[in-house]
C-alpha cells in the first residue's frame, strides 16, 4: 500500500511539472485583446491606438496639436498596472518599442504619463516619422500591436 501511494505521488508531481513546463509565462507580453494579470493587456479585443487628426504623408506647420485615439483599452495616468489600461508614448523619428519593453524616456520618446490624450509639438522643416506608442501603468510596451505611425512634412 504504502509503495502504491509513493508511486502516485511520483506520478502527480511528474504530471504537475509537465503541466507548470507548458504553462504560458506570466511575464511574457500579450497580444492586445489578450487577459494577462502580469503585464495588464487589454481584456477586450481589437484594441487600436491611432492619430485622431493625422494622415500619412500629411504636411503640418512647425507647431501642430496632435490628437491621440484609442479603442478597446482605457487611457490611465502612470504608475499603478490596471489591465486594460494605460497611457500614450510619442515616439519621434523612431520605431515601435517591442512589446515587454520599457519605453525609454529622452528627446524622441515622450510620455504621457499623466494621461494626456493631445500634445503640442515643435518640428524642424523637413519629412518626420511620428508613432503612438501605447503601454501599461510602468511604461512596459504593449508594442508594434498597440501604435500607429505616420509620416509628415512639416513646413
């Protein structure tokens, strides 16, 4: 009896580290529209983040109000990781930070950790690239899923 009950023991921890080694890690970023407690991705599906008053290849003087939008996740303030929630990075002359990331905070990365869902920019004359970013409550990317990117002239 008492070799049965180890061998079943023996056979449940077996079954459990199969199981713990085909569970999905909970650090790992998720695709918008994917439940995750650990990185607070968005519950509902598709999620989108786009510029409200900006098209591709659109000219704009060198001072413009940029409008942010979003769809399918909650804009909050920085700080605390609400699934489903988070803020807007604009990302200057730059490409989308991968997913998992920690956006980086210098002249071609701004946040808006306050919440803020428009910005006045200043930009030189000439072609620019401008991506919206968004990201959790600690600045973690959602990545390339969760932007939006334009090229414009500014004159």
């Amino acid at each position: 009896m008492k070799t049965i009950l180890s061998l079943i023991v023996i056979v449940s921890l077996g079954s459990l580290s199969t199981f713990a080694s085909q569970a999905p890690d909970p650090k790992a970023p998720k695709a918008p529209g994917e439940k995750s407690a650990a990185h607070g991705a968005a519950e509902k599906a598709p999620a989108r983040v786009f510029f409200k008053n900006l098209k591709n290849g659109q000219t704009i003087p060198t001072k413009y109000k940029i409008e942010f939008g979003i769809e399918g996740v909650a804009v909050k303030p920085a700080g605390e990781i609400v699934p489903g929630t988070g803020h807007h990075h604009l990302i200057i002359d730059g490409d989308a930070i991968p997913a998992g990331q920690v956006v980086p905070a210098d002249e071609h990365h701004v946040h808006f950790g306050k919440g803020q869902t428009e910005y006045e920019i200043t930009l030189k004359p000439g072609k620019h690239k401008l991506l919206l970013q968004f990201a959790d409550g600690a600045h973690i990317s959602y990545g390339p899923e969760l932007s939006a990117v334009v090229d414009v002239i500014v004159k």
